[in-house]
C-alpha cells in the first residue's frame, strides 16, 4: 500500500487515505461507490485504475 497523503485523484485532490477510509468506513467495493462516497474520479476519470487497484488492496 501507498503513502495515505498520497493524492489519487488529481482533479479533485483526493488522497490515497481517504480513499481507504472510505472503503473500510462503509464498505465500498466498486469505484462508482467510492466516486459517490469521495468525488474522487468524478472529473475526468483518469485515477479509475488506480481507485480499483485500491479497493482490491484494502478488500483483499
């Protein structure tokens, strides 16, 4: 796992921990769920690989 300050979603400036922690928080497992949840990726859509690399790390 990556750094938690470490921003995913540029457009937005969403970090890699609130990703997390909204996948643990409330049990997101697909990335319109973390979109709905974050905003993350909700822009140009360009950090969709990297959230789902995310949710598969932290839901393993």
């Amino acid at each position: 796992m990556g750094q938690a300050d470490e921003i995913i979603c540029h457009c937005q400036g969403i970090t890699r921990g609130t990703i997390e922690e909204a996948i643990r928080e409330k049990g997101l497992s697909t990335f319109e769920e973390v979109m709905d949840a974050t905003e993350a990726g909700s822009i140009c859509g360009s950090c969709q690989d990297d959230i789902e690399a995310i949710i598969a790390e932290v839901n393993g």
